[in-house]
C-alpha cells in the first residue's frame, strides 16, 4: 500500500503533468500551489493532540473545543460531510493561508477566470506567497492594459474532500479566533463547497456556500449560544447587510452603464463619477478606497445569488437533505439553465413538489 506522503506526490505530479499542455508558467503556479498545500498539511496535528499538550495555551484549547462542537453540529444538524476535515489544526503565523488574485475588465463586472486541472474554470487564483500574488497582478495588467486587479487575503480554502485521505482541510490560526457566529459560518461555508461544487461556475459555488454560512450560523447561535453572542453576531450582520446594500447599489449603476448604449469614452467618463461617489460614502469604508471592478464583481459572486438559495431552503421547509438535493439538481444542469432555474419562484421548489 502507497504511504500517504507518496500518495500524494504522486497525486500532485499527476496534476502537474495535466498542466504542462498549458506551458510553464502554469507548471510552476501550480508547483507553488502543491508545494504550499503539502507544508500546510506537514504542519497540521490533530486536535485531541492539541488539547491533551500543556504547552497549548488555554485560549487556544478554548477555540479547538468550540470548533469541534461546531464540527459535530454541522454533521449532526446541517448534514454537512461528516469527515477529517476541521479535526486539525495548523498554526501559519501570518494573517492568511492564501492571497487570491481577481481581475475584470475596464468596462465590465464579468470575473476574468483561469481554468485548472480537476478544480476546472474559477474567478480566482490563489498564491500562499503574497509577493507572488503581487507579482502576477503588475504582470496580468501589462499584458492587458486597462484591466482592474485585486490582491486580497484569504483566511481560509476548501480542498473539496480531496484531501481527506490526508486528514482533511485544518482549522487554520488566520481563523480561529473568529467570533463565534463567524467561526461557525466559515467552517459550514468551506464544508458546503464538500458537498456541491461545479466546476464551472464561481458565483453558483460560493453564493451556495454563503447561504449555508448564513443559515448555519444562525441555527447554531439559536441552539447552542448564549444571548450576548447571538446579539453581537447580529449587529454585525446588521452592519454587513448595509454594507452589501450601498456597494449594491453602485454594482448596479456600474453594471447598467457597461451594458448600455453610451460610447466607451462617455462610459468612462460616466464610470469615473460613479467611483468618485462611491470612494467618498462613508458606509464603505477603508474597502471603497481600493473598490474597482474585480473587488465588485467578487461581492456579487459571494452575495447576489445567496437569497435565491436561503429562498430555496426555505421552500423545502428548512430541510437541508431536501435542500442539498435540489441544489445538485441545479448544479447537474447545463450553466446556461442553471441561474435561470435557482431564480424561479419558490412556489415552484416546493416540498413534495
């Protein structure tokens, strides 16, 4: 029997050599994307471990046991994966595990995509050096002039499953010390992608995995926390949902001018006025002053879809098997049918139907 190191070697050199038919620039992003993933997972101890060393400080034991409750709450009330995943833990000593790039055009809030071996097409492309992901940013806007770029960090990422037989997805210190709702979210949000990926489309895969975020947060903070957790998780919520609304409504005036009749000087002209207001509104913050295109069209990708999913799981009556498989039902279809159907009237995703 193959040990796992060499297992996965073996997996990653197969990855590789899928992508040597692009060249060697993706050789070696990918070779960066393997050697990263492998010294996450070296650096991983279980957390049972953890738990019983007496150099583990007490904070930290108290996170561990709180992750592994929401662990065993997101199998025994969500019915998400019940695997390896999340029963580790690894220590990164910088701020994220990742740094993604997002890119769109001048004139447009479509998320330029970049299409990878067994993950398949994505908005994004992550680096775990954030000098490298810099780097790849100054190169993609002098190879295309005029496009809008996005480095930004990333607390955490799923694997899918695939590295279960590794021991799965770790919690991570970039996100450990999160507040109760958030932590809770963020392990159900990563989960979810377990559970229903397409290869093909970015905003269905994380508007889904929002809405479970969403969803399970909340159902765990009604269960199993104590009132000052589940107000302060609302008050944020309260705090992004105004967030989301405002940077909406720019997303929309932007997204109506790129489709409309006007030349693409008056668009320019019309989408610099439109930027100006948005960096002075003061609900959004230190993210207004580096909002452009890419950090636009990843909001939407996060968020527009979400409501059509929380609708969905409201029309199966909360069920979430019943939810999952309908969801499936969506993903199986072609991606031209695909949006089309999530955002038919609920009545028509009714239980029983």
């Amino acid at each position: 029997m193959m040990k796992p190191g060499r297992k996965l070697l073996a997996l990653l050199a197969a990855a590789l050599l899928l992508a040597g038919v692009s060249g060697c620039a993706q050789l070696a992003y990918l070779s960066q994307s393997a050697g990263g993933h492998l010294r996450l997972l070296a650096s991983a101890q279980p957390v049972e471990r953890l738990l019983q060393d007496p150099q583990t400080s007490a904070e930290l034991g108290e996170r561990l046991r709180l992750a592994q409750r929401l662990r065993e709450f997101s199998v025994q009330q969500l019915q998400l994966p019940d695997n390896a995943s999340y029963r580790r833990y690894a220590d990164l000593r910088r701020e994220a595990v990742v740094w993604n790039v997002v890119a769109a055009p001048e004139l447009s809030l479509r998320l330029k995509t970049w299409c990878f071996p067994l993950m398949g097409c994505v908005g994004y492309r992550g680096y775990f050096d954030p000098a490298e992901a810099q780097a790849y940013a100054r190169a993609l806007q002098a190879e295309e002039p005029g496009l809008e770029v996005l480095v930004y960090p990333v607390p955490a990422y799923s694997t899918l499953g695939w590295s279960n037989w590794l021991g799965g997805d770790p919690l991570l210190s970039s996100f450990i010390r999160y507040p109760e709702g958030e932590l809770a979210g963020l392990i159900f949000h990563e989960l979810a992608h377990q559970l229903v990926y397409v290869a093909d489309d970015t905003a269905f895969n994380e508007a889904f995995a929002t809405a479970v975020e969403r969803r399970g947060a909340q159902a765990w903070l009604a269960q199993r926390a104590d009132a000052p957790a589940r107000e302060a998780y609302e008050g944020r919520q309260r705090g992004r949902e105004r967030f989301r609304a405002l940077a909406g409504r720019y997303r929309a005036q932007l997204e109506a001018l790129y489709r409309g009749p006007l030349s693409e000087a008056e668009k320019r002209s019309a989408k610099a006025e439109l930027m100006r207001a948005l960096r002075a509104e003061p609900g959004l913050g230190a993210w207004a002053a580096q909002a452009n295109n890419a950090s636009l069209a990843l909001l939407a990708a996060y968020n527009e879809l979400s409501p059509a999913f929380e609708a969905l799981l409201d029309a199966q009556g909360g069920d979430w098997p019943r939810f999952y498989a309908e969801v499936q039902r969506l993903a199986a279809l072609p991606k031209s049918q695909r949006q089309q159907q999530l955002l038919l009237p609920t009545k028509n995703h009714q239980p029983g139907d």
